[in-house]
C-alpha cells in the first residue's frame, strides 16, 4: 500500500511539473493565438519558408509587408525585420501586439567569429549579448546592465530562450540530415549545434573587436538583429527561439564577402528552421 502511494505521489508531482513547463512557455501579457511569427532581416533570408508555406497570402502590416499561411500544418507569419536594432525591435514589438503569437523565431545569417564554424554551419543560440552597450574605452568595452522601462529596473545584457525551447530544438538537431554545402573552394556536409550570438549596429568590426568579443562573450556569430529580438521578447514575456547560419569571416570591410556567401548561409538557416518547425 505504501509503494502504490509513493507511486501516485510521483505521478502526481510529474503532473505538476509537466504544467509548470508547460506554463512557462506561454507569453505573460496576452493569451496566445496559434501562430509563429517568422522573422529574417533581409529578403534572401526568408523565400525557403515563405515558399514552403501551404496557400500563402502576402499582406501588410502598417506598411510592412508580410507572408500568412501554414508550415508543417501550424499557422505562421513570415516577415522581415530590416537591418539593425532599431528596425528589428521596432518589427518584432508591431507583429508581437498584431498577431498575439505563442513564439517568435527569428532566422538568418552572422559573420563568423568562431574560426571552427563554416560557411552554412548553423547555430541555435543559447545566449545573445549587445556588444555595442556600455562604454568605449582605448582599451575595449566596458559593459554595465540595462536600464529597462520598469522604473529603470536594471536588466542583465544577456538573453536566454528557455531551457525546454532549447530542449525542443535539440530534438530538431538530432533528427536533421546535414546538408551539402558548397563554399570557399571546399564541399563539406554542414553542421548544427547550439552557440552564442552577439549583436549590434556595427557590419563590420577591426580586429581588436573581434578579440574583444571572443574573449567576452565567447561569440559564434556576430550580426545585428538577434539580441535585440531576444531583448524585446523576454521584455514582453514571448518565448522565442534564434537561428543562424555562418556566412563570411568577421572583419573590417565584409561587404564582397558577405554578398558572396549570405546567400548560402540565409537558405541554411531557413532550411533548418523549416525542419525546427515539425517540432514547434
């Protein structure tokens, strides 16, 4: 009698632990809609999913142009944010207050910062920093907390999606056949693993930014738009969820190279994210 009532107490607290989750993942401001919000940064970034979707309907958002339809079965808007902070927490907040959804996800390219990642290797981020916060000094940045809407409550410069999110996608990792990528004068099948996003407005950075943001951050990639996107997220209470994909090396005058390679990186990106969804 006293091993089936341990027993049912055990039940009983997995139940519970199971709701808590399942709690956490839903935003905290609104009851949310079915959908996923979809964003890139720039054009090249989203035509994998937005060709994908099942009977899309392209609409506008105050002037924002927007894709709706299903992938996988579930209802999803696909947009882009623009390049830069400014324009992707500007996007993200719009279609977050529109669409009411139960996640974001935001897919896309980075320049390499990790010597170890090719060109369309693809990261999941565990962590997003804002590189360009706090002061500049000769010597490297100084970066000190955030100070938020809520009486100037202070916020730590580092954003997380939530463990059971990051559990989700690594479900979608193991079960994701590497794709064959041709780049840089090599063809390899590419890779999928979790990593660390810095962002801000900078394009391209010197050397000593590098290092910088190595030494600080241990950064995967460097782009401008992730950050802010898990800024405002975890800010309004969204789960979201980071992909992106390695285009050129970090440096100081990327433009050549990134047109080369964004290209094959955004479809890696999305090629994944469009896997991630069966398991959204």
């Amino acid at each position: 009698m006293k091993a089936i009532f341990q027993i049912i107490v055990c039940a009983c607290a997995f139940t519970i632990y199971i709701d808590v989750s399942e709690a956490s993942e839903k935003p905290t401001y609104y009851e949310p809609s079915d959908t996923v919000v979809i964003l890139g940064a720039v054009p090249q970034e989203i035509p994998v999913l937005t060709n994908a979707l099942e009977k899309p309907e392209k609409k506008s958002l105050w002037g924002i142009p927007y894709w709706q339809g299903k992938l996988h079965g579930k209802p999803v808007v696909v947009a882009i944010t623009g390049i830069g902070k400014t324009y992707t927490a500007m996007t993200t907040t719009l279609f977050i207050t529109e669409f009411k959804p139960r996640l974001v996800l935001m897919t896309g390219t980075g320049a390499r910062i990790n010597q170890q990642l090719r060109t369309g290797d693809v990261i999941v981020a565990t962590h997003t920093y804002e590189h360009d916060y706090g002061s500049l000094t000769k010597n490297d940045m100084v970066y000190r907390p955030m100070n938020s809407p809520d009486d100037g409550k202070e916020v730590k410069n580092e954003f997380k999606p939530t463990a059971s999110l990051l559990a989700v996608a690594q479900k979608a990792m193991d079960t994701y056949e590497a794709q064959t990528v041709t780049a840089n004068g090599s063809t390899y099948k590419n890779a999928v693993r979790y990593g660390v996003v810095s962002s801000s407005d900078l394009f391209g950075v010197p050397q000593v930014r590098i290092d910088s943001l190595r030494n600080n951050f241990k950064t995967d990639i460097m782009e401008m738009e992730s950050a802010p996107l898990g800024h405002v997220c975890e800010t309004l209470g969204v789960p979201y969820l980071i992909v992106r994909s390695g285009s050129n090396i970090a440096q100081e005058a990327p433009n050549d190279d990134y047109l080369r390679l964004g290209p094959i990186a955004a479809r890696e990106a999305a090629k994944f994210s469009l896997h991630l969804m069966k398991f959204l």
